[in-house]
C-alpha cells in the first residue's frame, strides 16, 4: 500500500537488469577479489557506478592514468566487461601485471567480426559510442591490423544514424555493423541513410540479444501501465538510454533513476499500475530496493 492506503501494482519486465555478459565478469571479478591479491582497474568495468563502489569495498583498486610498474609482487589489472583492447593489455602486462579479461563473448564475437570484415577489403562502418570501451578496445585491434598487414580499407565510427549521411567517401565495398548495446531500429536508421547515399551495404548484425529481448519486453509493458521506471544510469550506460529512448512513445510517462533514492513522490502520485525495467549493468540489489519503494512512496 502506499501513502492513501490504496493497493499499487509494481510490475518488473522481463530481463530487465544484469545481463549475462555483466554477471559472468562480476562472478570472475569477485573470485579474483578473494584471491587477496591487489586487483585494479582503469576503465569501467560495467557501466554501473553504485556496483563498482561495491567493489572497491572488497578491495578493487582504481588505476589513474598509471604509467609507473607494479613495485613488488602479484597484481590483477582486470579487463572490462566491454573489452580489452590489444595495446592496453601489452602495456598492463609490461607493467608487470597479470592481466585479466573479463570481455563478454558477444563483445568478443563482435570485434572478431569486425576485423575480419576489414581484413576482407570492406571500408567499415561502426554505429557506435567512440568513448566507449567497447569501440576503444575494437579500434586498437582495427589500427593493429591497419598497421602491421598495411590494409587500404577505412573505418569510421559514427555516434548517431543521421551522422551516416556525412560518410561520402567510401569505397564501393561498404560493411556495417553496430556496438552490441545499440537499438535495432537506430541500427536500421543507420542502414537506410547509408542505403539512400546508393552505396552497396554489406550488413552483419552484432547486435546483443539479451539488450534486445531487455527492449521489447519493456515495450510490451509499458504498454499495460501508467508509468514505466527505468533503473540505471542515462549518462554513461549506452543500453539504458536506447531503453528510455525505446519505451518513450510507448507510455505516456517514463521516469529514469539510479537507485531508490532518486525516486521521488509527485512522480507517482494517483498512479496505481507502474512498470519497471532496468539496465544491463543494474544488480539485482538496486532493482529489488527501487521495485520495494516504489510500493510504499
Ligand atoms: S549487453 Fe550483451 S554484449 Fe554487452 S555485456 Fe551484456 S550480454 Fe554482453
């Protein structure tokens, strides 16, 4: 019951939060924290702030900008879950780390591809976030092959759908392929722009399905509720805001929030049937928190 002691219907969709990509690299994460050997990292591990603090409580280590080697003994630099790229992990082993990957297979398949369709001549198109780890780590592995089997083919990474239509210099022999947490219909978007430009497009889906199942599942429900509440971080989780994006024309009313205490009242206010999703980042704990507030705010 909530504040006028009526009865509040909180639905959680189906797969919402972590996805087995993010929970398979915090399993390995956690086992290598109980080794008691100083374990650190320097991009983000998963997009979720509240979980990587966690982390660092059972002593996960931050490495700022680290240059210097490791001084004495055995130490973990563990890999995100969105990929190691080949120059950082050759520069964390000559610092004398042991270096771990935690790159989801997914992330892994989709670099594979990537390379070989460079390898295979086509100039490469990459709808995705060039801050992201995951497009890091692929471009160190791209400019790897650029320059040691001296490949003519380009890539070109753009960020939105409409950037596709500045792309006019491509070769005859065009690939497309997108980041594994970018939205089907984006991806679509991204084709048909280049499609309109009368390039001949190679396109190979590597998208996630576990984002995609995440999606539709939310669309359903948002469908059937007053509200639908999005757990998980706008800011820096690329499948969280392609979730907000996606659900947006199907509810009149979508609230993003990190964790339970973001949650406020007047959002709610006369709503009795409320949906939640969450992202592919968010652990079961903050999920559990913001469906167990939303039932009494
Ligand atoms: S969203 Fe998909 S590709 Fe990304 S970590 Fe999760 S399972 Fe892997």
């Amino acid at each position: 019951m909530y504040n006028n002691g009526e009865v509040r219907e909180v639905r959680v969709a189906q797969f919402a939060g972590m996805c087995y990509g993010v929970r398979q690299a915090m399993g390995q994460i956690n086992d290598l924290l109980s080794d008691n050997v100083p374990a650190y990292y320097a991009h983000k591990l998963i997009h979720n702030d509240l979980v990587i603090r966690k982390l660092e409580a059972r002593g996960l280590t931050y490495l700022p900008n680290a240059s210097e080697p490791v001084s004495c003994g055995q130490a973990y630099f563990i890999g995100s879950a969105h990929g190691l790229g080949c120059f950082s992990r050759e520069k964390y082993q000559k610092m004398g780390f042991s270096v771990f990957s935690t790159t989801c297979s997914r992330v892994l398949e989709f670099q594979r591809t990537a390379q070989d369709l460079l390898r295979r001549g086509y100039d490469l198109v990459i709808l995705g976030d060039a801050e992201h780890r995951e497009i890091e780590a692929l471009r160190e592995y791209l400019e790897r092959i650029k320059e040691v089997e001296g490949l003519g083919s380009s890539y070109s990474v753009i960020a939105d759908p409409e950037d596709a239509l500045s792309l006019t210099s491509l070769s005859k022999k065009v690939a497309i392929v997108g980041q594994t947490t970018t939205v089907r219909f984006k991806f679509e978007q991204a084709v048909h722009h280049l499609q309109s430009m009368s390039y001949e497009i190679k396109v190979v889906s590597t998208l996630c399905s576990s984002v995609e199942k995440r999606v539709e599942a939310a669309k359903a429900m948002a469908q059937k509720v007053s509200v639908m509440v999005v757990v998980g971080s706008l800011s820096i989780s690329r499948n969280t805001k392609g979730l907000y994006e996606a659900i947006l024309p199907f509810c009149s009313k979508v609230v993003a929030v990190e964790c339970a205490n973001d949650l406020q009242p007047d959002d709610f206010a006369s709503l009795h049937s409320i949906g939640v999703t969450a992202g592919a980042s968010v652990d079961e704990e903050t999920l559990r928190e913001v469906v167990e507030r939303l039932k009494t705010i």
